[in-house]
C-alpha cells in the first residue's frame, strides 16, 4: 500500500482517511486522487537531507509532472521551488500567486512570447538550452533593458539507464548544450560578457525514473570536468549546480526505489568533494524532482464495465477511462498495479487484463494483473498515477478528462472538476455558419 492507503473495516481501500468508494461515489469515476499528506513527506524528505549536508540548495518542483493551481499552490506552502516548461505552466504558476522569483523556465523551444512573458514577470531564472534561444535572450533583455538570471543545460553525455524517450542526458538529444564540442563554453563566453543576463550556473538532467543513484554522481563528476576547465580558461565558477529531477518511483513490484536522501547525499557529497580538488566553495545544489513528489501519492479510481473472456487465452475487464487518462503503458509500456478498492481484503482468484475505453487495441491499462471476482460496478484503483497521468490526459475519442480530488486528514476536495460534453465543443464554431457568412 503506498502513502498513507489503507484498508478498513468494510474491505474498503481508504486514502487519506478517506474511503475511497465514497469518493468513486460522491465525484464519478473516472476520479484522480492525491494523497496530500505523502506529497508532503516527500518534499520535507527532500529538504531534510539538504539540510543534513549544510548546503544552500533548491527543490524545484517539475511541474510538468502534474500542474494545476492547486498543486501550485501545495508546492508554494512547502517551500518549493517551481520548475515551469511552457508558457501555460508559467500562467498556472502565476494565477496560483507563486512568487515569481522562485520559479525556473526549461525548453528547448521556448518562443519570443514565452521568453518575454518570462522576462515581464521576472522570474527567478531561465534554464537556457540553445544558441537560439541565447541570441533572442540577449536582444529582449537588451531592449526591454531588463535583467535575468540564466543557468545553461548541458548534456552530461551519461546514460540514464530509462527508457529512451525519457533518458535525456546523452550527447545525442535534443536538449542542452554539448559539452565535447565546445558548445558549453561559447555559450558562457556570449554569456559572461552580457550586460543583462547573468550565469548563475549549470543545469543538466539525465533522465526520469532513475533507480542508480550513481547516475547523479557520474553526472556530477562529468559537469565538473568541464568546470575544472572553464575555470582555467575562463575564470568561470558556478554559483548553481542544477542537477536536475528524474528519482524513480515505486509502481510495481519490479521497481525499487531508493530513500530520497540518497540521491541528494550522493550529488551533494560528489560536488563538495569535486569543487575541494578545485578549492572552491560547494555551489548552491538544485534538484527538481516532478515524479518522486506527486507519482506515489496519485491514485486512478475507476468503474468496471464490460467483461470479455476467451476461454484459455484472457479475461478483459474494461474501465471507463484508459489512454485518455493514463496514456503511460500505451506510450512507454509501464506497468502498474490496482486492486479492486471495494473487495481490497477478498482473495485475488483470477487473472485478468485492464482495458481501457478507447478505440485502439494499445488502450491497455494493465496486461495481467491479480484481482478478486471482479463484476461489473465494481471500483478498481490503479496506484501511482500521480505524475504525467493527469499532465498527459488528453480527449481521444471524446472522451471527458477525469475530475481530480485532494484528500488528507479524511477530508476531501475537488482541485479540479470533471469535464462536460460543452467543454468539448467550447472552442468549436459550425462551418454551416461561416457559410452563411459569406453568402
Ligand atoms: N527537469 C527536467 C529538465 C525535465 O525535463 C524533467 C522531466 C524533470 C525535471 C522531472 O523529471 P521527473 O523527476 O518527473 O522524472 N512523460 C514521461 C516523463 C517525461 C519527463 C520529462 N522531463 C513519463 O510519463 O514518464
């Protein structure tokens, strides 16, 4: 059982003091909920171990893992920082009143607009990926006569050990400057002589989902080849050492993931003893970690509908959600584990597989998984679906995303309600009308 789940005398798997069948009962399903409580832990985990190695540091939380004012608004009251990818991640975090001097921008394609909402609202730094985006920097702070703050994204060149659409740190991505070609260094030297922008330090990530923490030392060590150098060179020392998110968490019985400190005691006791060969001080340490904070403490709640068995082959039980809600098996063949939230105390008879609603044979939430007799109505709880499920939940098939729910203490509260069938079409204008216009 994850965060604070357990299961109660009705044989009712509870959340956050909450039974969760209430919860499928009272909003619908399909129904996303977050565990506050473990979120919490996880951020003062986080912070607690900077804190034991006497650093100055930073926990940005990626928002892109699951952004919406409320969310926001829970990594505000911790103490986060906030990690924005986009202009709509941006505008969430500032319509949840997050200070702007505590927030990050990433991309690899940032646009003009984007830069100079950036700029406008004077957030805390912008994570500059490329020479594009460099030369536009200079211009816009140069007209609008602004300052900002600039780390630079290099790419480490070390194997993340994840799948590959979300391993990032090697030479060959999209993201970042290399550090071999001597991207790295011209970025510094356009940087260093700027009358606006400021280089306040190196940024790189490796990857999601990592399990090996040593990844985050290799990383570490890599970065600090180069800075030996840019020191030498170019009497260049970071005052940030960004060293991005990507801590794996726990979504079935094959994933072990560490205690967090270990992640921040390796980079950190990497980059003090890196920056003594140097004799320079220990840069402040950033993380921004997206999954480890919210993956764990989301849970998918759906209903069982249709069933469909092929003597010898496999039972189908199908739910009324799938890719629309959880598209991460379909994209990355992750697995994840449910049990029936109703009967989570009956004995697992049967070997079924979970289907979703689309219209695609992919739209497989779960291949074989043990569960109770399951009949239909019954409520099914998919766990650790926290990160990038509702980020990536999308309308395939018309079909509504789902509402989202906090709970904590036994109380509960929608952050987000679920969408209507107007919601689909509020953008949408007849064509028969534009005729007529014309006409
Ligand atoms: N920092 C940067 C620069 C990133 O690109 C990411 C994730 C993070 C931090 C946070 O990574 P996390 O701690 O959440 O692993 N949609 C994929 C994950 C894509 C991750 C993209 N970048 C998935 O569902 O697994």
């Amino acid at each position: 059982l994850y965060g604070t789940s357990y299961i109660n005398d009705f044989g009712h798997l509870t959340i956050g003091g909450v039974d969760v069948t209430e919860l499928a009962e009272y909003y619908g399903t399909p129904l996303y909920i977050y565990d506050v409580k473990d979120i919490r832990d996880r951020a003062l985990a986080f912070k607690k171990a900077f804190e034991q190695q006497r650093v100055d540091y930073q926990v940005a939380y990626a928002s892109k893992a699951f952004s919406c004012i409320a969310m926001i608004e829970l990594a505000e009251e911790l103490g986060l920082s906030l990690d924005v990818c986009s202009g709509g991640e941006l505008f969430t975090a500032m319509k949840a009143g997050f200070p702007a001097e505590r927030i990050h921008f990433h991309g690899n394609n940032k646009t003009p607009d984007e830069l100079e909402m950036a700029l406008k609202e004077g957030i805390g730094c912008i994570v500059v990926d490329n020479f594009t985006e460099l030369s536009w920097l200079m211009a816009m702070t140069e007209s609008m006569k602004t300052p900002m703050k600039v780390l630079i994204r290099i790419t480490p060149g070390v194997e993340a050990h994840t799948h590959e659409y979300i391993s990032t740190g090697q030479e060959d991505s999209k993201f970042g400057f290399d550090l071999n070609s001597g991207q790295a260094e011209k970025a510094i030297k356009m940087l260093l002589n700027h009358e606006y922008l400021y280089l306040q330090g190196v940024h790189s990530h490796i990857g999601s989902q990592i399990f090996r923490a040593e990844g985050f030392e290799e990383a570490v060590k890599e970065i600090y080849l180069s800075i030996a150098r840019w020191h030498q060179e170019m009497g260049y020392y970071p005052d940030v050492l960004n060293v991005g998110g990507g801590f794996g968490i726990r979504y079935g019985e094959n994933d072990h993931p560490l205690p967090l400190h270990v992640y921040v005691d390796k980079m950190v006791e990497t980059a003090k003893s890196e920056a003594a060969k140097l004799k320079m001080p220990v840069p402040e340490i950033w993380i921004e970690p997206g999954r480890a904070l919210v993956g764990e403490a989301g849970t998918t709640l759906y209903r069982i509908g249709a069933r469909k068995d092929i003597p010898d082959v496999r039972t189908y039980l199908s739910v009324d959600g799938g890719m629309t809600d959880n598209i991460r098996p379909a994209l990355y063949q992750a697995e994840y584990e449910a049990v029936l939230a109703n009967k989570a105390n009956d004995e697992k008879t049967e070997l079924v597989s979970i289907a979703g609603k689309c219209c695609e044979s992919g739209d497989m939430l779960i291949w074989d998984v043990k569960l109770p007799p399951a009949v239909q109505g019954d409520i099914l709880a998919v766990s650790s679906t926290g990160a990038y499920g509702y980020a990536m939940a999308n309308n395939y098939n018309r079909i509504l995303r789902p509402a989202v729910v906090f709970v904590e203490g036994g109380e509960h509260t929608c952050v987000i309600e679920r969408e209507t069938f107007s919601d689909l079409v509020r953008h949408e204008r007849s064509y028969r009308h534009q005729c007529q216009l014309k006409d």
